[in-house]
C-alpha cells in the first residue's frame, strides 16, 4: 500500500537518503548520453522528480556533488559531543 492509498500516511513526506555521487554521475552521463528524463527514471529505478533535480542542479552549479545546507549549524563540535 503506497502513501496515496494509506490514509495514515497521506499528507506525510517520508524522508530518503541521499544518493552516492556514483548514482548522481550515472544519471548525467545519461542524460549526456541523450537520454530523456522518463528512460533514465526507468533504467535507474529512480523517481522522475529526483532525476529532474539532479540534472537541474548540474546544470546550475556544474557538479553532482552535496551542496551546502540551509540552517543552523550545530551546536556542539562532533569532538565535544563524543565526550
């Protein structure tokens, strides 16, 4: 039962996790490739909105890369927190 059919669930964003870099660079090498959105979607078995993000995000910035994040930055140090 997906999201749209569960009633508990609708109206809920489910997080993923990020992809690997691996799997962001195979999808603009298909994409150079002359690939369109709905083929890589179905090759790689990734969601049509995801790809569309990816390939938007390489042509603004160049990269396939993480970029920085909005928000606050921690709190503690990831060294003070292990103590």
């Amino acid at each position: 039962m997906g999201i749209a059919e569960n009633p508990k669930l609708r109206g809920h964003i489910m997080k993923t996790k990020e992809l690997t870099k691996q799997v962001r660079d195979k999808v603009v090498e298909k994409y150079e490739a002359g690939l369109g959105y709905k083929k890589i979607s179905r090759a790689l078995n990734i969601s049509l909105s995801t790809i569309k993000s990816i390939i938007r995000k390489w042509k603004e910035y160049g990269t396939t890369a993480n970029l920085l994040r909005r928000g606050r930055p921690p709190k503690l140090k990831s060294r003070t927190r292990r103590k």
